[in-house]
C-alpha cells in the first residue's frame, strides 16, 4: 500500500467527537471520504461522515473490518489504547505513529522524552506512586507542586494543586491512588501554544503561536498574535520543531508552553504534547488560508503541507456549556465567524462550539 493517498481515498477517524467532525469536513472538501470509529453512538463526527462504525475500541473483529475499508487511520484524541493503535498497523499506516501516542499518554513518559530527547526544558519533576513518595518528592521540590495522574488527564481533572500542609493530606488519595509525578509550579507569565504539522516527507510548518486563557481549567479564548517578543516567537517555533522531528510524527500537534519571565530574560517550559489537531488551533479556521485541520488531512494523506500563514489578527472563544446560547447574537457581529460542533445535550463544562473574531492583521 502506497503512502500516499488519491482523491477518493478513505481516511479512518477513531474518535466521534468534534475534531473528529472538523477533521472530515476538512477531508470532504479536499475530495477525500472519511470513515468515523466511536463507542458513542450520538458521536457530532457521524453526521459529517460517509461512514461509521459505533463499537469498542478493544473489539478486534471490528477494528479490523474498520482497517481493511480504509487507506490510513488518524485519531482525534490521545487516549487511544495501545492495543487499538498495535491492532489497526498490521493492516493500515496509523498517522501519528503509536509511540507518538505511547509518549503522550504517560506524563512521566512525555516529561522524560520532552527533556531528554527533543531538547526542551520542563517543569522539575519527580515520579510518584504513594502518600510517602509525595511527602518525600514535596521535601524535594520546596514543600509545593502540582500531583498529577500519569495517564487520563485533561481539562484540569486528574490533578491536585499543592501549596500547604493542608492540600498534601490523603492527596494520593483523592486521585485514586493512581500512578503519578510531582511537577514543581512554575510563576509562569502566561501560557502559550503553537500548532506544529510534519508531512510524510519530513517538512515541517508551524502556525503562530497564541496567547492562552483559561477559565475553571478549560481553554476559553486564543488570540493571535501572542504577546511575546519576535525572539521567543521563533524559539518557540524552533521548539515545536525539535519536538515533532524527534517524535518522527506525522500530522498536526498542539504543544503548550509556559512563558517566563527571569528578569530581562524570557524562558519558555513545555507544559505537554498534544497528538492531534489541537482546541488552541481553532483560530486558523478563519485566520488562514490552510487551517489545520486541512493541514492534519494533508499530513497523513501523504500530500504536501500548505502554507501555515496568517492573513488576520484573531481572538478564538470557546463556547463552553451555555455559553453556546450565545450563537444568535455572534451572528450579529460582523466580523465573528460561529462554529457550532452538533452537540445534542448542553452540559456544564462541555465544549459546545467556537468563535473566531477577526481584525486586521498586526
């Protein structure tokens, strides 16, 4: 099976959710077919794609029907099993890789290679699978952190902020137990994110990098430009880089950093990785002539990347719960471009759509 695929050709989604919809809507449009691969039978990704297999993502025999209609399998989020990833590449190029996956799922796995083998500096961290080992890694770490869960986190959950005496008490528990790290907490100036694509081929693009809010722990807006010098632009840019050729990776990643500041000097952190199109990304849907969901598409079609310029300035909002009652008024706005993601229920929390507010280019 060639590496490249032709019009026509089928793509494998796993994941129904809204990345997964933006993701074949991209592919549509490009004359390729999507095949969408979810436990959840009221998947958004479903109305938008020619295909569907409702089943788990351990069933074998459905996994490999899946695999043998389809000319490459990509994933909209990170927690694929391993076993799936291993399953569906005895029979199809799995794009990213499974270590691209093996790496991101495992805090302590990401820290390590993000440090060791792309190059890049981290938050201290320290691995920890008990009440003693926290107490101890805390002794370490100046008696603060930030526990996390290795496997299973996002939006803030899987995670406990340590500043007092108070917060270390039964912590191990209130997570479950689960294996862990301590990262030490950096006074970070703001946190930023940079959406970097890798073809087949090995060429590299990197969108600009956004100015991150967050609200109750989910990402509320990006906006772009970032406020940060031109030279931590390009070091962020060049990290980006660094990380996605050490990976071998090949379709779109979201990495996260902190910026900080050390007196007249900017240092910046990798927060982590993201393996797929990313929710800090949405803006290029509107801001750019190549958005990357095109450009995931492109990636792991085989098919030369596009440009990633920017021909506006643009804050993305998230519409997060109710916030998505909002819409008719975003309509009004005369530069507002509304995304709305075809989520049945409104839940408190749950990302329901987005908006992307452009203005001139700076």
């Amino acid at each position: 099976m060639g590496s490249t695929l032709r019009p026509g050709d089928t793509i494998g989604i796993l994941g129904g959710g809204q990345l997964g919809r933006m993701i074949a809507q991209a592919a549509s449009r490009m004359g390729l077919k999507c095949h969408i691969y979810c436990p959840d039978e009221n998947s958004p990704a479903f109305e938008v794609s020619e295909m569907k297999t409702i089943a788990a993502y351990e069933d074998e025999q459905a996994l490999t029907q899946f695999a043998k209609s389809v000319s490459v399998v990509t994933y909209e989020f990170e927690n694929v099993p391993g076993e799936t990833a291993r399953i569906l590449e005895q029979f199809v190029p799995v794009r990213p890789g499974p270590h691209a996956l093996k790496v991101s799922q495992d805090r302590l796995a990401e820290k390590t290679f993000l440090s060791e083998k792309a190059a890049t500096q981290v938050a201290p961290f320290i691995k920890v699978d008990t009440q003693a080992e926290l107490e101890a890694a805390l002794m370490e770490l100046g008696g603060q952190g930030v526990l996390k869960t290795r496997r299973f986190g996002y939006d803030g959950k899987g995670q406990i902020m340590i500043r007092t005496p108070e917060d270390i008490e039964g912590a191990m528990n209130k997570l479950g137990n689960q294996p862990s790290i301590l990262e030490g907490i950096v006074p970070f100036e703001k946190e930023i994110s940079v959406i970097v694509a890798r073809g087949v081929d090995g060429t590299v693009k990197c969108y600009d990098p956004a100015d991150n809010y967050h609200k109750n722990h989910i990402l509320k807006t990006s906006s772009v430009p970032a406020d940060i010098p031109a030279e931590t632009t390009q070091e962020t840019i060049e990290m980006a880089t660094r990380i996605a050729v050490a990976l071998d990776y090949v379709g779109v990643m979201g990495v996260e950093l902190f910026v900080v500041r050390n007196g007249d000097t900017t240092e910046l952190k990798v927060n982590e990785i993201a393996p797929r199109v990313h929710n800090s990304g949405h803006w290029t849907e509107d801001a750019c002539p190549v958005n990357q969901f095109e450009q995931h598409v492109r990636a792991v079609a085989g098919w030369p990347l596009g440009m990633p310029t920017r021909a506006h300035n643009v804050i993305m909002e998230n519409l997060i719960g109710d916030d998505v009652n909002s819409w008719e008024a975003a309509l009004l706005e005369p530069n507002a471009h509304l995304t709305l993601y075809g989520k049945a229920e409104t839940r408190e929390g749950r990302k329901m759509g987005h908006i992307n507010r452009l203005s001139p280019k700076s």
